[in-house]
C-alpha cells in the first residue's frame, strides 16, 4: 500500500511524504503507483521550476519528501491543494491501495 502524509501546519499544507507500492499489479505496469507518482513528481517540479520556490526534497526508490518553509508554502497552496485534491480523489478510486493522512504539526 502507498503511504502518503500531507503535512499542514498553521492551515497551510507545507509538504508531503509518500512511500511504498500499491500491489494494485506488477511492478513496472502499476498504474496506482504511476499516477501517484506522476503527481508528486509533477508537484515538485512546478514548485521547483515553475515558480521557482526553494524546497527540501528527498527521493529514491518508492519515496518522496517535499517540505517547504512556511513563506514557500504561502505562495504554493494552490498547487500543494491540488496535489491534495489528485490524492484523495486517486484514494476514492482505489480505496485499499492508497493510504492518506494529514499531519497536523
């Protein structure tokens, strides 16, 4: 199951966290695993790129980190929600393979 963690601080959403393989199919054909992320990786590089914000971002194999100062993230609400948005409509369509929480800090 992927482990995804949005974290809100302050009512902003000032990152996320996503980790592990759905098992929805193989390896290499798992479209949950793609679309999730295709999302996160699409996130960071718009936040990143586009508009240029600094981000701590860590990634390897089936993880994904974003964290972002509290100045960032005022600026990059509209597309942290609708990473948010992407992910819990994702979780609708495949309830069992996706685990989101947000964390309140």
């Amino acid at each position: 199951m992927i482990q995804a963690v949005v974290t809100v601080k302050d009512g902003l959403v000032t990152g996320f966290r996503v980790s592990g393989h759905s098992d929805f199919s193989e390896q290499g054909s798992d479209i949950v695993c793609a679309a999730v992320s295709s999302a996160a990786y699409m996130t960071a590089n718009t936040l990143t790129e586009i508009q240029e914000l600094p981000c701590e971002i860590t990634e390897r194999d089936g993880f994904m980190q974003l964290d972002l100062s509290k100045e960032a993230a005022e600026q990059a609400q509209v597309v942290l929600n609708g990473f948010l948005l992407h992910l819990n409509a994702l979780c609708e369509g495949y309830a069992g393979f996706i685990d989101l929480k947000i964390s309140e800090v």
